[in-house]
C-alpha cells in the first residue's frame, strides 16, 4: 500500500457512494412529498457534512494542502481504511435497498410514507448513518492528515448530532405508538450497544 493508492481508494469509495445513490437519488425526485422538516437548516447540515466528507479531502488529494498537517503514511491504517470502506459501502446498497421510495437525503414525509422495521431496519433505526460513521472513519485512516483524516468525522458527526433527535421526533408524530415500539426493540446506530 502507497499513499498514491490510499488516495485512489478513498476516490474509488466515493464514486462508489455516487454510482448507489445515483438511481436513488432520481427515483427521490419523483416520489410526492407530503412534509418537509426545517428545509433551510437541513441544508445547511448537508453543506457542512459534504465539506467535510468530501471537499476538504479532495483538495487535500489533489494539491496536498493543509500540508503543515500532514503527518507520515501507515500502510496498516490505510489497509483498515480500505477495508471499512468496503464495509460502508455494502452497508449503504443495503439501506438503500430496504428504505426504498421512504428515502430522503433531508428530513422528509412522502405520500404513502410506510415505517420501515424489517431487513437491517430491524435491529437498527438509523443504518445509513451507521454507513456514514463507518466512511467518516475510513477517510480518517486512509488521509494521513490532520485536517484531511477526520473532517469528515467532524462534518458528518455535526449533521449527525443536529439531526438524529429531530429525525426521531417526526418519525414519532408520523407514525406514533408504531414508531414508540419500534424505538424500544432497537438501537440507534451500534446494534446492542447505542
Ligand atoms: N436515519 C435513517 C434514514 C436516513 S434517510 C438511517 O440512517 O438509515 C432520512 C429519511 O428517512 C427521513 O426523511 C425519514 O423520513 C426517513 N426514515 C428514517 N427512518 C425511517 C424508517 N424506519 N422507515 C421509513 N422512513 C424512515
């Protein structure tokens, strides 16, 4: 493992990500919306996970800045890197495959929005961020770089820790007693622990 190829993986990761949400992604487009949560705020949330998810780490990638930051490549680490990658990556088609047209990338209600509590949404309530947690940690041990390596941690955690509660609380009033159950069999992100 070089440092050229730890970049390559973290790029092949991303297109990865696109080329799985990329029908998703239209497919949002034409499903109704009945409801739409603090719209201005959850894109504002986006921009910040984004940021840190994805353009810092590609200026760093392509122009080696911060440099100040850079700190010397651990082919170990970037092995983990890859190989948890890997793992958010089949997490991701996984989620996407069992939300289906429930999907939204901010906090939205679709006509005929159904509760989904079965395939990994039965033991987790909030799988697709567990897939962006594992990300956020990859691109850490893959960018040997200060600011590079754990932005996304920071981006994502920011969207993560401003939006969960929120998200919980709509679930709640849309689906009610439903979801209250749903809540008490399951974790959030770590199943058996959080
Ligand atoms: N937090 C979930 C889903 C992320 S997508 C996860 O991490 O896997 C966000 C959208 O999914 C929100 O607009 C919300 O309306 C919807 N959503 C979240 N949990 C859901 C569930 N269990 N069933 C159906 N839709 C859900």
């Amino acid at each position: 493992m070089t440092l050229f190829l730890a970049k390559l993986i973290w790029f092949l990761g991303v297109a990865g990500w696109f080329t799985i949400r990329y029908r998703h992604q239209r497919r949002s487009r034409r499903t109704p919306k009945v409801r739409r949560f603090d719209r201005n705020r959850e894109m504002l949330l986006l921009l910040i996970s984004l940021s840190g998810m994805f353009f810092v780490p590609a200026i760093y990638i392509l122009s080696g800045q911060p440099s100040f930051a850079s700190y010397p490549f651990q082919p170990v680490l970037a092995w983990l890197g890859a190989a948890t990658f890997a793992l958010a990556l089949w997490l991701f088609q996984r989620t996407h495959r069992d939300l289906g047209r429930n999907w939204s990338v901010t906090l939205e209600i679709r006509e005929q929005h159904s509760l989904v509590t079965t395939g990994i949404y039965s033991r987790l309530r909030h799988p697709m961020y567990s897939a962006f947690w594992l990300w956020a940690l990859a691109q850490a041990l893959l960018l040997p770089n200060w600011v590079a390596g754990p932005a996304g941690l920071v981006g994502f955690g920011t969207l993560f820790f401003l939006r969960i509660g929120r998200e919980e609380r709509l679930m709640a009033e849309t689906f009610g007693d439903e979801y209250r159950r749903y809540v008490e069999r399951t974790h959030r992100i770590i199943p058996g622990v959080f």
